[in-house]
C-alpha cells in the first residue's frame, strides 16, 4: 500500500484513482491506513464481503481478502488482474504501468 501512495501523485496525473479494500470494518481500515500513510480511498466489504467475493478475491476459509489489483477503465471494464500476494510493490509499478498503457491508447 505504501508503494501506491509513493506512486499517488502519477496514478492522479493519469487522472485514476487509487482504492484500498478489505474485509475490516471501517474504523480499522482508517487506523491501518493512518498507520501506513496512505491517504487514497479505503472501501470496507463488512459485513458482507459481497464486493471482494463478486471480484473472487475472498478466501471463504479464512474470511480475508487475497491480495489482488484491478485496474478497471474509465468505462468500468475490468483490463487487467495482478495476483501476486507477496510483492505488493509490484502491484503498485504494474497498475501504473498498465494505466500508463491504457492512457496512451485513449
């Protein structure tokens, strides 16, 4: 997450917005987002977790959400899925490279 407020200022640029979600409930989103740093939107799935399952990224078992980035197009169509739970830097460099593609198309 830290990653993604480094990059805030691009992804603005680019005219995108930067979203957190999580399964918490929002008075632990805003202590964890303080905690970090972050300053972008943080969006609560609790107590249903429709969102993060409707994106199938809730792990029933566990009731978490995987750590997954959706970069999704000013017409709202879903472009690109980055999976890759243990580099969370690599999700904020992708998401920015991929924006930077879709921006260069448009």
């Amino acid at each position: 997450m830290q990653e993604f407020q480094r990059l805030l200022p691009e992804f603005e640029q680019l005219n995108t917005q930067v979203w957190g979600v999580s399964v918490d409930m929002a008075p632990t989103q805003r202590a964890f987002a303080e905690h970090c740093g972050v300053n972008f939107k943080m969006v609560s799935g609790f107590p249903t977790h429709d969102g993060a399952k409707a994106l199938g990224a809730f792990n029933e078992e566990r009731s978490v959400t995987f750590r997954k980035s959706f970069i999704i197009d000013k017409q709202g169509v879903l472009r690109h899925i980055i999976d890759e739970p243990r580099e969370m830097e690599r999700h904020a460099n992708e998401s920015l490279e991929i924006v930077r593609g879709i921006e260069g198309k448009t």
